[in-house]
C-alpha cells in the first residue's frame, strides 16, 4: 500500500500538483511527501503555475481572515453601542438626532459611510450640532456636497452653507450641478441640498448600533 501511494504520489508531482494537494489526496504526511519527491523536479511552467496557485490561495486565506475580524469588530461594536443606546435613551437630543438620521441618513452597511442629507438648513444645524456633541467628530473630519440647480449662483450657495454648518469652504467638495428646462427660478429662497460626510466606518457601526438599542427600547 506504501509502495503504491509513493507511485501516485511521484506521479502527481510530476504532473504539477502542490504537496497540498497531494497530501490531502493521498492522506500523507507532509515529511513523507518530501522524501518520496525530493529528486523529483518540476518544469519552470509548473513552478509559476504552483507559484501563482500558492499566492492566490494565500490571498483568499488573508481576505476571509480580515472578513472574518470584521464582523466581529462590527458585532462588538453594535452590542456595546446598542446598551449604551439604553441608558441614552432619556436623553432628548440623542434620541432627536438617532431618529433623524434614521430617517434621512445614509444607513448603506456595505459602504459603511456617515452621510446626511437635506435641504433644511434647521435640520442641517440640528444635525451638526448632533454630529460634534453626541458623536465628537472633530471640525476637520467633516465634509460638504452641494446639489443645486445650475440657475442658482454657486459662490453665494456656498456660503451660504458654509455659515449654517460652520465648515470651511476647503472641506467642500466638488458641488454638484443639475441642470434645468426653466428659464428663472421656481423657488427663489431654495438653496439646493446640503450632504454632511463623514467617513469613520467605526462611528458609522456605533449609530447602527444605537438604533438596534433605541429599537429594543420601544
């Protein structure tokens, strides 16, 4: 039976396969497989083929390790943040803020990005204030898009926005410009709409994670 297996064995090196492959094949040992093959040698076609195979095997191993350490980080983080959410939960202004980030917040778990939109400038103060009170998200971790009609003035929108979150301009993004069919405005005192990004996945984890907490409350 040894006999037979160091045959197969040569056989399949000699064809390319991997000592994996061969040990998980023939149910040998690693040391075995060694002294079975050591005088058997591989074409340089086969070894850049069990080269490339090897790396692309390690890549997968390494992406499902972070996979794996992702899930947990987001499981640990929702938990704590969920109970935190419980004793919070008298407080009126997180409550406020959770609820209008609920409503009109970007909630996407695959891009994980903080982004809320609106034209309201009320809300837009409401939820800046939310941002860098209940959230401590530091003045310089914020940034701007603007949506507007291309008949607005854009240096005058943007300020105008700039004042109401009190961001600098240099944190603004490109803004954006539809275009429209109408000749004058239909709304002259609309300002377009204003999206607050903030990109911290972990912060982003913890507000889900508040709403599951809030959720369980009610």
């Amino acid at each position: 039976m040894k006999l037979i297996k160091k045959i197969e064995a040569i056989r399949l090196r000699k064809m390319g396969k991997s000592y994996q492959e061969i040990k998980k094949q023939l149910k040998v040992s690693k040391s075995t497989l060694s002294l079975w093959l050591r005088d058997v040698k591989l074409t340089p076609k086969q070894i850049e083929y069990l080269y490339h195979t090897l790396k692309q095997q390690n890549a997968y191993r390494l992406a499902k390790k972070k996979q794996g350490q992702k899930m947990e980080r987001i499981k640990e983080i929702t938990q704590l943040s969920a109970k935190e959410a419980l004793k919070k939960y008298k407080d009126s202004f997180f409550v406020a803020g959770l609820m209008l980030y609920w409503a009109e917040g970007d909630k996407s778990k695959q891009t994980e990005v903080i982004k809320f939109t609106n034209s309201d400038p009320e809300m837009i103060k409401i939820m800046m204030k939310w941002f860098r009170l209940v959230c401590k998200i530091p003045k310089d971790k914020f940034r701007v898009i603007l949506h507007i009609h291309e008949l607005h003035h854009r240096n005058s929108i943007e300020k105008f926005w700039s004042k109401i979150t009190q961001i600098p301009l240099k944190q603004f993004q490109k803004t954006q410009i539809k275009p429209m069919t109408l000749k004058h405005r239909k709304n002259p005192l609309y300002k377009g709409t204003c999206a607050i990004r903030i990109g911290n996945k972990d912060l982003f984890r913890k507000i889900m994670g508040w709403k599951q907490g809030v959720l369980e409350k009610i």
